[in-house]
C-alpha cells in the first residue's frame, strides 16, 4: 500500500496561454460537511489527435 505525507506539496503552473480552466478558493460540500476547503487549482489545455 503507498504511504503518502499530507504536508508535502506540489505545486505545478502553467503558463496562461496554455491553462483551459482555473478555479480559486474552491469548496465542495458534501451534505453540511465541507470535504474540499479553498483550493486553487489549474487546468492545461491538450491537443486531442483527431
């Protein structure tokens, strides 16, 4: 089973011209209970071969 180290951080960023989708301070609530509390995170656009 893989062992992970919750206060290790990765933090990748994209230049702006290629971030599709970005989200700030983002929660998610699951019924009352926040399950998601203020994250950001970014999205690369990809190429899809046609």
């Amino acid at each position: 089973m893989t062992e992970y180290n919750w206060n290790e951080k990765h933090i990748i960023t994209f230049p702006q011209e290629k971030v599709a989708l970005e989200t700030k301070d983002l929660h998610i609530y699951y019924s009352k209970k926040e399950s998601i509390k203020g994250i950001d995170m970014q999205f690369e656009k990809i190429r899809l071969p046609l």
